[in-house]
C-alpha cells in the first residue's frame, strides 16, 4: 500500500468516529440536536420557536421540539 492510500484510510476512520451535527426525528415528533444553539438554529429555519424537552439518551444531545 503506497502512502496516500495509507493515509486516506486513516482519514476516512477518523471521520467514523467525529459526533454528527445533524438534527435527528426521535419517536412520537421529538427531535434531538447535539447542542441547544444546533437545535435553535433548526427551528428558527422554518420560523417557529424552540421547546427544549429534555436531554437526550446518554446526555448526547438536547431533546426539543419546534413550536409554531
């Protein structure tokens, strides 16, 4: 293996592991962002309000919901 494949591949596996920074559709209408700024930007997109409901499993995130 030549060394630009060597360090692609690395590459690539460091990225496997880097949290995403997307917003996700939980159960029952519930969404879960990384952090509240995330969320509040993803609300604020479609001009309704944020309602944060809790924290997410394992404290990975906040849970919310956009409000009209």
């Amino acid at each position: 293996m030549n060394r630009l494949s060597l360090l692609s591949f690395a590459i690539a596996l460091a990225g496997c592991g880097a949290p995403s920074n997307e917003v996700v559709r939980m159960k029952d209408g519930v969404l879960r962002a990384t952090t509240t700024a995330e969320a509040a930007a993803y609300c604020q997109k479609d001009r309704t309000s944020l309602r944060v409901v809790g924290k997410a499993p394992a404290e990975s995130g906040v849970l919310f919901v956009c409000d009209r």
